[in-house]
C-alpha cells in the first residue's frame, strides 16, 4: 500500500522514524550512519531510507518545512504504515542566553498559535507535549553517554521567527506558564497528531542561530554539523523496548 504522499509497501518503514525536516539531512544520515539501508520513498522529493543502526531496523524521513508538510507525513506514517515512534531531529533558534550554537534541546511540551488541531480535529487547542516514554528514554540515553541537553518548553511557529516584523508582539501571546528555550516549525503538529492516534513523539534540536550569539550557522553546518543529535536519536531508538 503506498499513498498519495509516500510509496512506500507497508513493511517497507519501521516502527521508530527518526524524522529531519531536510530531505539531504536524511540522505547525510543513511549514508554515514545506517548499514544495508534503501531508499524506500522519493515522492516529492521527501526521501525516506530505512537500513539498521548496530543492527536494529530503523527508517529515516524528511518531514519538509512547516507544520502543514510535517502533518502530513507523520499522520500516514503512524496510520497507514504502523510506525510507533517519531523522533524528530531538527535545527532551531535558541530563546536562552546561555544556550551555544549546536546545544540540544529535548521538548517537554510546544506552544503554536496554529489552528492545526481545529481544522484537525476541531479540537482548540494550542499547546502539545512529547511522548513521556519518548523523552525519559531519549534523557537516559542522553546522561548514559554524557550528552549535555536542555529539557524544556518550545514554541512551534507558522513562519521563520527570524522574519517576524516584531518578535516582541508574538512573545507577549505565550501563555504566562510558557518559558521557552527554543522555537522551531514542525513539533506541535507531529505531538498532537501522535496523541490523537495513540502513537509516540519526540522532538530534539540543535541551535543554529539566537539573538544572544552572532555567528550563525551555514546551509552546510546545518546539514552536517549536528552529528550529536543525530546520534543520540539513534542511541536513544536502540533503547526504546
């Protein structure tokens, strides 16, 4: 069975996607980390590769940009090819000062002003969270190897924060309880599609860019320059019972 947006059999992906939204990010991927690996999509351009990492199966898929482009993915990889557990590994902006270009970041829960969930499921809501088994194992695995990660809240935008006429006016609509370390585009789309179809999702990232540092990172760096995350993804996948 393949749909509109995936060609892939059904047994062709495995339970745990670890998701980029760059489909060369999952290309870098399969190609430096994963053995026996296929490309099993390329519709659109969002290539999907599964192969095994130290021997266990395991499938990597570009998500593309935006909420829109990841709900899509990530509702018929959980509903029509049996997948159990998303990971995604992306770049995002830090919103702390002592955050460091390349620093990770596990979300705990995400803030959007979308109207995903509504048009979804006519439910109202705007406020998401990640998997509790996802994310234990994710900090466990993280504490096993010494990889340093801020946990925490994370916003979810409908436009590339970095381009907001006035970033101060979008702040001051967060909910007061709302301390966010990071800001990306996919996450709450992908937490709140899981929960309404029983799977489990996770979101790690890795800093790019942040009003509190003035390097920012490259097209190359983003693509490569985040082989710790990508490997605690994958460490975290040969935990996961």
């Amino acid at each position: 069975m393949s749909t509109p947006h995936n060609e892939a059999n059904v047994g062709d992906i495995a339970k745990t996607v670890i998701m980029p939204g760059d489909p060369l990010r999952a290309k870098y991927i399969a190609e430096n980390f994963l053995e026996d690996y296929r490309l099993v999509n390329n519709v659109r351009g969002a290539l999907a590769y599964t192969g095994k990492y130290k021997g266990k199966e395991v499938t990597v898929m570009a998500s593309g940009m935006g909420i829109p482009s990841m709900g899509i993915y990530c509702y018929e990889l959980y509903k029509f090819y049996d997948v159990q557990n998303i990971i995604r590994i992306g770049s995002c902006g830090g919103y702390l000062p002592e955050l460091k270009l390349f620093d990770i970041i596990l979300s705990k829960r995400v803030f959007s002003e979308s109207n995903f969930a509504l048009t979804l499921n006519n439910e109202d809501t705007h406020v998401a969270y990640a998997s509790e088994k996802l994310n234990d194992c994710i900090y466990n695995t993280a504490l096993e190897n010494n990889v340093h990660i801020v946990v925490g809240d994370t916003i979810c935008t409908e436009c590339f924060d970095v381009y907001m006429t006035d970033k101060s006016q979008f702040m001051s609509r967060i909910p007061d309880d709302f301390k966010p370390c990071g800001a990306e585009m996919e996450a709450f789309a992908l937490f709140y599609v899981a929960k309404l179809l029983g799977k489990d999702a996770a979101c790690l990232m890795s800093v790019v860019d942040s009003d509190f540092v003035k390097e920012v990172a490259t097209a190359d760096e983003r693509e490569k320059g985040l082989n710790n995350m990508i490997k605690l993804a994958l460490d975290s996948f040969l935990n996961l019972e």
